[in-house]
C-alpha cells in the first residue's frame, strides 16, 4: 500500500501575503512541510497550487505538482 499526500499552497494568501515561499530560516516555508512528508514515510506527495513559484519550488523538492485555477483557490 501507498501513502500520499496533497498540500494545499494558495498563493493568494490574505494573512500573510506569499506566505508559502517566504523565508524562514533562509528556507522557504513550503519546503518544510514537504520535507516533514517525506521524512514521514509518506510514498509521493503532492502540492497543489495556483501560483507557478509555489509550484516550481515544490518540484524542485521531489513534489509532484498539480496546477489548479485562481478561480478554485
């Protein structure tokens, strides 16, 4: 059996704005809930997102991206 896991990263976010990649730690934020999935155990993971930067970071951390529409964000 495999696990997955989907993270939802808007990036329109109206707290923080572009909270998912700002810095934390000279990391961006979005990397740590990738990394925490994966040291998990978890099988593939998952980032979904309007914003291309959110998605472009998170591939770039061996997440598969799904691009979804600012209309459903």
């Amino acid at each position: 059996m495999k696990i997955i896991a989907i993270i939802l990263a808007r990036g329109g976010s109206k707290g923080i704005p572009r909270k998912n990649i700002r810095n934390l730690n000279g990391i961006p934020l979005i990397n740590y809930t990738i990394k925490q999935c994966f040291d998990a155990g978890i099988d593939n993971v998952f980032t979904s997102s309007d914003d291309d930067e959110i998605l472009e970071i998170a591939e770039n951390q061996g997440s598969k991206i799904i691009k979804r529409p600012k209309e459903i964000s």
